[in-house]
C-alpha cells in the first residue's frame, strides 16, 4: 500500500534583496500550491491525506472544504502549537467539516501521546527534520505501525534497500526511475510505504524571491508537479494500491 500525505505549511523562509512577502501572500501560495497538487491528485483518481499546519488551518476553512469534498483526508500537522490551541483549532475544524480528525503529525514539537489520545486523535505520525546530510544519519528504523496510549504511531518509511527515507527531500532530489525503483522494491519488502511532500516545494521560486538553499530550488515549482505527476502515472500503470492514512489504519 502506498499512503500519500501533504504538509500544508507556509514558507518560512525570508526573502532576498529585502523584498517584504506578507504573511497573507504566504498563504495564498500554500493555497494555491495545495490547489495544484489537488489537480493532480483528481487526474489520476488518487485520494490521499493532507496535514494542515495548526496555526494556518482557520484561515483555511474554504481550502479544507475542497479537500475533504474531494474524498481526501484533513489531518493536522503541529508546528509549535500548544494543546489548548490544537484542541480549539480541532473543534473548530470538525465543527466546519462536520467530520472527525484523527491524524496529527510532528516533527520538532512533540507532545506526549496521551496528551494527543485525551484530545481524541486515533493516530500520530511523527517526522524528521530532512536535509542535505539526513539521508546519511541513520541506517535502520523500524517501520511497522504500534500502538501506545491508545494511539497508533506511524513511523516514516525507509528503504530496505538503498537506506533512504521517503521524505519531501529525497523525492524532490531523486531520478524518478530511481524512485520508482525504490517504491517498488520496499512494498515487497515493507507492507505500507508513506511518501510526505510540503506544499511550500510546489512554489515557483523565480517568482517568489526567498532565500532557500540550492538544492531546495531543485526540481521545485512545476518540475514537481511534473514528478509527481509522472509518479502517479507510474502507480497506475503498476496498479499499486494507494490509501489515505485513516482508512489504511483502520
């Protein structure tokens, strides 16, 4: 099974030559960067499940309405919030949505699991920081979904093969055959494979002037569209069984 996820996080990054982009022009371009990743998602008939940073997900409200109304799932993704403020946020989103959150995920701020059960999510799925070097840090991690506190936590994919995690970075830097390749040897090894892109990668950087690394401009913008496009078309073509998070957990 392949579980597709989406960050939907605003960029941090500043901006060169001292050019001011707003807060609101930030999250037009997560919005519209969504969008996009939306259309290729329905061209194939792909379902997946989008994590919506915390603190953006109320002024997001029309945006979530399309993703849930297209058959995706809306989870959240935890930057710095604190509990009270992702317990509102929760309420207020499943009272819009008419519909539950079950999923959270964190990378740097991690609240304790029983913290995440008492405000009833049913699943946390936990990131690394993925850099340049990251690839390179840890050769082994388990990959099999367990349960704590009454929560399912579910580890980040890694290949059994090349040792390389499924992140936004690798999948941005890799060949696409290689990719594919590496896909299709983890699911005969590995009984689910969890692909996690951010929304800020869509951007079109020679637009958008802020000040990123190099090798976060590679393949951004349209070249990823176009990658994960030719991924999409690729599973298709394999029949390889994608899922949303919650449906594949439960």
């Amino acid at each position: 099974m392949i579980l597709f996820t989406f960050n939907i996080v605003n960029i941090e990054a500043d901006s060169k030559n001292g050019v001011q982009i707003s807060d609101e022009e930030r999250l037009k371009i997560s919005e519209n960067n969504t969008k996009a990743i939306l259309r290729i998602l329905d061209i194939h008939d792909v379902k997946a499940s989008f994590f919506v940073e915390i603190s953006i997900a109320e002024k997001l409200q029309n945006l979530i309405k399309a993703i849930s109304s297209q058959g995706h799932e809306i989870a959240f993704y935890n930057k710095n919030s604190a509990l009270h403020e992702i317990e509102e946020t929760k309420k207020s989103v499943q009272d819009f949505l008419e519909k539950q959150i079950r999923g959270i995920r964190q990378k740097d701020h991690k609240l304790p699991h029983e913290d995440l059960k008492m405000l009833e999510f049913n699943y946390v799925s936990n990131i690394d920081n993925a850099n340049i070097l990251f690839p390179f840090k840890r050769l082994k991690r388990d990959t099999e979904i367990t349960e704590e506190d009454g929560i399912s936590i579910v580890p980040e994919s890694i290949s059994p093969y090349s040792q390389l995690p499924y992140n936004d970075f690798v999948f941005q830097i890799l060949p696409m055959k290689y990719y594919q390749n590496m896909v299709f040897e983890t699911l005969k090894n590995d009984d689910f494979v969890l692909i996690y892109l951010n929304s800020w990668q869509f951007t079109d950087f020679s637009k958008y002037k802020f000040d990123i690394p190099f090798f976060r401009r590679l393949n951004s913008g349209k070249k990823m569209e176009d990658k994960l496009d030719a991924l999409l078309t690729w599973i298709n073509e394999k029949e390889l069984a994608t899922s949303r998070m919650k449906d594949y957990i439960f």
